[in-house]
C-alpha cells in the first residue's frame, strides 16, 4: 500500500466513520468466532494492515498477544503511542517477504484480520496466499471490504473474495455482505470473507 496513508494518520482516530467500521467489523467477528467469550486467552492475532489500531485495540483485552502491522510508518507510530500492553505494533511490508517469517514472530497465527485493506493491495490473490500461510493449522482469516458493485466498481466482489480465499487453501470459506455503513447521504456495503486453514 502507499505511503500516502500518512497524510491521514493524525486525525484517522477523530473520524467518527471509522471508529464506526472498527466497531462493526469487531462485534461481526466476535458474533463469528466468540472473541470476548473467553478460550481465546493463549491465541495470537495478526492484524494486517492495521492502521493506527482500532481493531486490535478491541482484539487485545481478548487474546495473548495482537501483532498490529502496516506499511504506513504514521499510522504505527500512532498505535504505538498507545502503549497497548499486549500489542506489538511493526512498520513493515510483511507481503515481500522482508519481515521475516518464524525468528520474528510473524508467523503461528491464529485469526488474521485485515479491515478495509485487501480491495487497496495491487496483488489482492498473492496477498491472502502469504496471509494464509502465516496461519497456524485451525487458523482462521477474515476481512473486511467495500462490497463493489461490479468488477469495474471500487472495493471487492463477493466472487472474487471466493476465489482469492479458495485459491489461497483456506477451506469453510464464507463471503457475505456483513453490514451497511452510512456516509454522506449512502448507504455503502461491507463483506466479509473468512476461510480457515486445514486443520490437518
């Protein structure tokens, strides 16, 4: 992703729509996967391109650890002025290979989460395939996305959410609308799509 997300990083927490998309996007998954019901207390979460952290701020009180990253050094700094105890927060482009894989500890996940990041990637079916193998087996991958209304439209299609996921070996995959937002007088669709990865 560009760099150009910096210019957003000091005012990205005052945006009262995005706030409201962390919110949705977190209570969808904890409806899915039962994130504040308790079991997940010894689980890692990577949260993929993670801005200045709203989700993995409402991930961390859950789980042993969140690994929060993102190609914009801003929107890190941000996050890491939080000082969020079990968030590890990395500038980094983990998609060319250059973070490193187990000696870093980005890799053995169980949930990666990426929130309004996949329909931005320029390779969006290489993208989940390296995300899908940082998972641990049983891991579960979920996004979130602008649901787009045709191929040529912005955001993603649900079809092609199926075949990136399916392509990327993730099994019991589900892609569906997972809620509206309003913005600017329109009412603009989010998916999600989840897939897991082999158990065996």
């Amino acid at each position: 992703m560009s760099d150009d997300w910096n210019d957003y990083a000091d005012g990205w927490d005052g945006n009262s729509d995005v706030r409201h998309y962390a919110n949705r996007a977190f209570a969808a998954l904890d409806e899915d996967a039962g994130i504040s019901g308790g079991g997940w207390q010894a689980r890692r979460v990577l949260d993929f391109g993670c801005g200045t952290g709203l989700l993995s701020e409402k991930l961390a009180p859950h789980v042993k650890e969140v690994v929060a990253v993102d190609t914009s050094e801003r929107m890190i700094a941000v996050l890491q002025d939080k000082a969020l105890p079990n968030v590890r927060a990395l500038h980094a482009d983990i998609l060319d290979g250059s973070a490193g894989g187990a000696g870093t500890g980005l890799s053995g996940f169980d949930l990666i989460c990426a929130s309004s990041v996949c329909s931005f990637l320029p390779d969006y079916g290489g993208a989940v395939a390296v995300l899908a193998g940082l998972l641990n087996r049983g891991g579960m991958f979920v996004q979130w996305d602008w649901l787009a209304s045709g191929e040529d439209a912005s955001g993603l299609t649900l079809q092609r959410v199926r075949d990136a996921l399916g392509a990327a070996g993730l099994g019991s995959v589900r892609v569906e609308q997972a809620f509206e937002m309003g913005s600017g007088g329109q009412v603009m669709p989010v998916l999600t799509g989840v897939g897991f990865r082999a158990a065996e």
